[in-house]
C-alpha cells in the first residue's frame, strides 16, 4: 500500500532524499528505497529506528543475493 511520500535517509553515504512511502510486506515498517545517490538499498525513513531496519536490511541482502 501506498502511503504518501516519506523523507528517506541512506545508512551509507547518508543521503537524505524524498520518496513514496510503500508499505513492507503488510506491516508497519517503510519499504526501503534505492538511494539516488549510491544505489544502495540500506535507507529507512528519516526518524525511525535504525536497529529496526538493520534486520530488514539483512533480510533484503539475503533476498537479492539467492
């Protein structure tokens, strides 16, 4: 589910950038975006937690990489 645009941080080169706020997988959790600035997938929305996110991170790496 769509839920609007979110401001976004990218955990490596801190990038802070606007994007649409989907849904991850029917929870209350923001689906991370690719970051525009180096592509990568580790980005949450600004004021969440970021030991929240390092768990969904983990679990996207797994995903992408089998």
């Amino acid at each position: 589910m769509i839920r609007g645009k979110s401001i976004f941080v990218c955990d490596n080169c801190k990038k802070v950038f606007v994007g649409m706020d989907v849904e991850l997988a029917a929870t209350v959790f923001s689906q991370p975006l690719v970051c525009p600035r180096c592509g990568s997938r580790h980005t949450k929305p600004l004021f969440e937690s970021k030991r929240l996110y390092k768990e969904i991170w983990n679990r996207l790496d797994i995903n992408l990489t089998n």
